[in-house]
C-alpha cells in the first residue's frame, strides 16, 4: 500500500506527465501470498507500467493472482531486499540536483520537496 501510495502521489501531481520523473519499480511479495503472485503478474506482463496504474486505480484484474506463475524473479528480488537489509517500502534512491545520491525509507514526507529536490 505504501508504494501505491507514491506513485499515485506522484501521478496527481503530473510528475510523469511533466517529465519530472521516471521510476523504476523493483516487484517483491513482502505483504504476503497475494502480493507474490502479484508482483509475479507484474513482472511477467507485457506492458508493466500500464497493469500497474490499472492496479493502483482499482482494476482486480490488472495484477492477477495466479499460483501457477513462476515467482523466481520476484523472490530474487526480495533477496536482494533482504541482503542490503531494505526492510521498508518504497525505498527510494535518487540523484538530487546538486549530483548527490540520496535515499528514502518509506514515502517522502514532504512530495512537493522531494520533487523539487530531483535532477
């Protein structure tokens, strides 16, 4: 939900439209059974961005829920997560305007700076 919640923040505020902004969405299951497979359907569909967004406006469909569907990639995923000890979603890593890389744990609290903070 956590990530949902960003990237519909940033979607009312026209980030992607503008420009201001382009993300790259690393699947991991870590809500639970449903969320594997979900993340799963994610990874596997034929336009990502598109089943996303469907997902996040509320199209159950959009993410289907399919036991059968290899959930290697997504478990790898959450390998990774584990080993760099990412235990929150969204975590965000970005270059700021001044070249830094920078990192949040969970949503930006303020998403008007955050936005202003970017390349």
């Amino acid at each position: 939900p956590h990530c949902h919640q960003f990237i519909a923040d940033l979607r009312e505020a026209n980030a992607y439209d503008q420009g201001n902004i382009r993300t790259r969405l690393v699947p991991v299951g870590i809500m639970g059974e449903e969320s594997l497979y979900e993340a799963a359907a994610l990874i596997n569909a034929q336009n990502p961005q598109k089943a996303f967004f469907n997902h996040i406006d509320g199209d159950e469909f959009a993410l289907p829920v399919d036991k059968k569907v290899n959930t290697q990639k997504v478990q790898k995923n959450m390998a990774i997560m584990q080993d760099w000890k990412l235990d929150v979603t969204p975590f965000i890593i970005y270059r700021n305007k001044a070249g830094s890389v920078k990192i949040v744990r969970g949503g930006p609290k303020n998403l008007t700076e955050f936005l202003h903070d970017l390349k």
